[in-house]
C-alpha cells in the first residue's frame, strides 16, 4: 500500500506515460511496482517500479546502454536511426522520463527530488547521485511524495 498522495501522483504520471507510448484502456501496459520502505519515515510514501511492459528495469537500461554504444561505433546515418528509435522503443527510459517530466516527487530539505533510477546520472533530476546510491537503484526506478 501506498499513501492516497503517492497513488493519486504515481496515477497521474503513469496515465500519461501510457498515453504517450501508445497504450489504450484495450491494449493497457503492466507496471510492477511495491511500496518502498528504505529512507522514508512513513510507509507507502515512496514506490518501487521493477518494470515495465513486462521487462525488469534493469533489462531495459542494458538494451539502453547497448544501443547508445552501438550508436557510437557506427557511421553517422545508422547512429541517427539508433538514437531516434531507442527513445521511442525503451519503455524503461520513457517511464523514467514521464515521472521526471510529469511528476511532482518529495524532496525534503537538504536532500534531493526523491527520484532515482538507472538513468538518474545522465538524465537527472539529480545528476550528481554517489555511486553507492545509483547501484543501489540500478534495477528498479524509486519515486516518493
């Protein structure tokens, strides 16, 4: 269980991510998630996500990674198409981008948007993230309100 003001943002965020990928209440995309408990005073206010589309998190930014280097070891017109169809077909990356661009996460004082995931170095919010703290999310996407 999650907190009402955790649910009704993770339900905001999510709804327009599936809208933006392409899903419909006909043809819905699965999201696995539980609630996390780890640096947070209350329970529920903070959620794990393992995956998405049925593919773990983890999965999803190795496909990430692979493509951004096969990008970089190929000539310019095959590099294009790389880094234009990635975006579009990484769930993981575009549910990572949704509840960056469409959420409005926790950040108490003297800490950071309470936002992290595989992607979280080189996409933000919070680009300077300890090595210790990107390993520690480095399979699941962490989001707390």
């Amino acid at each position: 269980m999650v907190t009402p003001r955790l649910a009704d943002e993770l339900s905001r965020a999510l709804e327009r991510f599936a809208v933006e990928a392409g899903f419909e209440p006909e043809h819905p995309v699965s999201v696995f998630f539980k609630p996390g408990i780890f640096g947070h005073h209350q329970l529920g206010r903070a959620a794990d996500i393992y995956a998405v589309g049925g593919i773990g998190i983890e999965q999803w930014k190795l496909q990430w990674d692979e493509a951004v280097s096969r990008a970089a070891e190929t000539a310019a017109a095959a590099r294009q198409i790389i880094t234009r169809r990635e975006p579009v077909i990484n769930l993981g990356w575009r549910l990572y981008k949704a509840l960056q661009l469409y959420g409005r996460w926790a950040q108490p004082y003297g800490y950071p948007i309470q936002l992290f995931g595989p992607w979280t170095r080189a996409e933000g919010p919070w680009r300077g993230i300890s090595d210790r703290l990107l390993r520690a999310h480095r399979d699941h996407i962490h989001v707390a309100k």
